[in-house]
C-alpha cells in the first residue's frame, strides 16, 4: 500500500482537510490552516478527550487560560534557560539539523567527521549551538525592555499558576487534575512531517495533582489510561501504537519518569503524547519565583504539602495525523481512497444523496437531511455520477451514503451505503436516524 506522506498531504488538501498556510504568498514554514473537514475532525477529537477528561473523571475539572501570561512565569518553568534545542548547520548545503536527528554514534564523534545527511560532506557541520524555542513578543505600543512576554510554549504553566483558585473554587481535594486545551507555539528549528512538528500546535493537557509517595504509582495508572484511549476511544490499529519509556538521560528538566506513546507514521515511530512525573518541581519554582505559598491544605489530615504532578500531556495535530494516517486505506480492487476512520470522529457522518436532479427526489432528500440534521452532521450532494459522490465521500472518510431513488418515494425507503464494504442495505426511512445512533 502507498501509505506515504505525500499521499496523505495530497488527500489532505483535495478534501479540504488541511492547507499550508498563506500558500498564495508562497506558503509559510512549519504552519497549517485546517480547511471543512479539518476543523470538524479536529473538534471531535478534542471533544472526546474533554469527555474522557472532564466528563467521566469526577475530581477533574477544565480550564482555559491565556496564551500571553506573566514572563516570570516562564523564567520559573526553566523555559527561558533551559527549552533549547541544539542546532547543527551544514556550512556547505545550509541544511539545518536537531541535534537527535544524528545517532548515538555520530553524536559521539568530532562533527568535523560526521558527514551531512543532505549533500554528503564531512566536515561541512558546525557544532551544536543552543537555541531557544520560546517566541518573544511584546505588550503594550513600545517595544522596550520590561514589555517582552512569550507566546507560551505548553499550557501546562497556566494550570499550575491557577491551581490553588481552582482548588478552591471547586473544593477540590488531592488526588484531583485540571485538563486545558489550547494553543502553544515553539519556534522548531526543523520543519519537517507535514503537521507532526509545527511552529503553532495545540496541546491538550491534564496535570493531575497527588500526594507525593502516591506519584509513581499514579503515573503509570495514568499510562495504561492514555494507552487505552488510543486502543478504545480513537480505535487506533493496535499493533502500530506502543510505549517509550525515557531513559535517565533522555528526561526533560522537569520530569523524574517519562513514557511517550508513539504511533508508527509513514515516516517511522515517534511520539504523539507524553505522560509525565514532574514531580513538585514545577510549584516549587512558581512559589521559589513569586513569593507565594504553593502548597495544598489537606484538612482532615492537617498537614501543608506540595502536590506532585502527574501531566497527560497530546498534541491535538498530532493525534489527527495519528487517524489520518492509520484511516488511509487504498482500496486497489475497487481503485479508490478510503479514510477507514471510527464513525465517531468522521467529520461527516452522512452525505443524503438524491439519484437524480428531479422527480421531486431532491425534495425527499432535503427532508431527510432536515431529520438527521439537529443530531447528525450530515451533508446533501447531488453533484456528479452516484459512483463519483461515493468514492468522494470515502474520501472524506464518511460512513454512511444515503440515497434517495424512485423507489423512495413509493415506499418511504432509502439505500444506505457502508463506507469500507461498500455493502449496500435497503431500509424504511424511519429506522435510518436509529441505525445511525447506534454506530455514531
Ligand atoms: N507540557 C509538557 C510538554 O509540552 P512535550 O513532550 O514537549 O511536553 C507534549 O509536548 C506533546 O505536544 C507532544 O507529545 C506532541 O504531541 C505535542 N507537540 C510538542 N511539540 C510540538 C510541535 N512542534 N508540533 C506539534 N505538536 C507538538
């Protein structure tokens, strides 16, 4: 199967998925705009993660906070000091590297032997230099020193800023967690995989608050809850997602246990979330850097303590390029592109497909999209052969085609069409918004 990259991107912009941004100036490195269907995708993603969050978890609870927030804020995360990535660039070709894109080997040799990748030079490549992945931007009309701020690079620190008034406003008592979903930008130094590394990305991050001692234990809880959301919720190809466990040296500044779960794109296995252990580092910094007490009260049991921090932390792009990866499907005996999503996340669920233009067929149509409407999204096509509309819809990965024929209007029955069979089951029209309840 020609599961490449490129077909994908190509599938992405043909349905109105996903666009390279500003493409009439040229494009703009590392950003995308998502078209129709992306956007409905993408909502249906987040809205199952805010449901398997906030809904079917008692003691956690949402929040939304500003992107812009205090700059002490990121000088207390470690974020203005210690978020760098190292770069390498080849003095001959000018292509740019992180520093992880060269193997344990090179990575130990002098780089003057390490030959580029791209033009295949030795000694072309310039030792690693440390570069800071925060954008800076400023606050109020000057730009002068004191009005510099950052767009932030995780939502995480806007949790832990607000814990203690979450805590309060809610009577929240450890264990509890705070979930966001938002935007985070990181100015990436390398641009590559389509939506997998961007400069804007949105996160969706849930930091559990527990008492330390309890930590470990809860992280790896936490693991199997992540891993399953993947297997149950987004019905992800079991065999092509996994753990990997960061070693000691491979920890961010923040975390004393790491474990990604990775999906196995195109382009290999790589992450998609990471689940965290970050210990009490985070609020002791805030309160070390703003002079206030970070602590919870545990009343029944009378005692001050930092809580540790168990964070979920998934990149809400990322987790659409998951699906959309593992849904594409080139179906080579019927010459034609299917996205095999779950019915849950398709962006449309049905398209009402009228056979002809007249007989009063596109009437009848309208009437049972206007049924289906408030619940469903679904959408009217009568553009093109009935072939043609189908195989368009399995582009746009749709489960269900509903048409509308002669016979329709003598018996009140339609045709439903299933996307990945294409089996084709002819049904009253009263049962339709029932069939449709019971898959969707
Ligand atoms: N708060 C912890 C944190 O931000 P991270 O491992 O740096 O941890 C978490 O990022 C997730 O955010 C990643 O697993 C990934 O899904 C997503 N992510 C990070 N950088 C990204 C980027 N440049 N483009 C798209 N997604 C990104």
């Amino acid at each position: 199967m020609n599961k490449t990259i490129e077909n994908i991107v190509a599938l992405c912009k043909r349905r109105g998925f996903i666009f390279q941004s500003s493409s009439i100036y040229g494009g703009f490195a590392a950003i995308y705009d998502y078209g129709p269907l992306g956007i409905e995708l993408k909502n249906q993603i987040s809205q199952l993660w805010w449901k398997e969050m906030t809904q079917f978890h008692d003691n956690i609870v949402g929040l939304d906070s500003g992107i812009l927030m205090h700059p002490k804020i990121w000088e207390a995360s470690g974020h203005v000091g210690a978020f760098n990535d190292p770069l390498i660039d080849c003095k001959k070709c000018k292509a740019r590297y992180r520093e992880d894109e060269f193997d344990l080997n090179e990575k130990k040799q002098d780089w003057n032997k390490v030959k580029c990748p791209n033009c295949g030079s030795i000694g072309s490549l310039t030792e690693p230099r440390q570069f800071n992945l925060m954008f800076k931007t400023h606050t109020g009309p000057v730009e002068e020193t004191g009005t510099e701020a950052y767009l932030r690079p995780e939502t995480a620190q806007g949790i832990y800023v607000n814990y203690l008034l979450v805590q309060g406003a809610m009577r929240l008592k450890v264990p509890f967690g705070i979930a966001q979903i938002g935007k985070a930008f990181r100015n990436e130094i390398i641009a590559r995989n389509f939506i997998f590394r961007t400069r804007e990305f949105e996160q969706m991050e849930m930091q559990y608050f527990v008492k330390p001692g309890t930590d470990s234990s809860v992280f790896e809880e936490w693991k199997i809850k992540r891993l399953n959301f993947y297997h149950d919720v987004l019905k992800v190809n079991k065999d092509k997602i996994r753990f990997h466990q960061h070693p000691d040296d491979e920890l961010a500044h923040y975390a004393k246990e790491a474990c990604d779960i990775e999906y196995e794109f195109p382009f290999g296995w790589s992450e998609v979330e990471g689940i965290h252990n970050r210990t009490d580092f985070d609020l002791s910094q805030h309160e070390k850097f703003s002079g206030k007490k970070m602590s919870y009260f545990d009343q029944p049991n009378n005692e001050r303590f930092l809580p540790y921090i168990i964070e979920t932390s998934a990149g809400l792009n990322r987790m659409l390029l998951t699906v959309l990866a593992d849904a594409y499907w080139e179906d080579k005996e019927n010459d034609r592109i299917v996205l095999k999503l779950n019915p849950k996340i398709a962006p449309i669920k049905a398209a009402i497909c009228p056979l002809t233009k007249k007989d009063g067929l596109p009437e009848k149509a309208r009437k049972i999209l206007s049924i289906l409407k408030p619940k469903f999204k679904v959408v009217y096509d009568q553009q093109g052969s009935i072939g043609k509309r189908y195989y368009r819809q399995d582009e746009a990965g749709t489960p269900f085609g509903i048409t509308i024929d002669h016979q329709t209007l003598e018996d009140n029955t339609i045709t439903v069409r299933h996307r990945d069979t294409q089996k084709q089951d002819r049904i009253s029209t009263d049962r339709l918004f029932d069939l449709m309840n019971e898959s969707l």
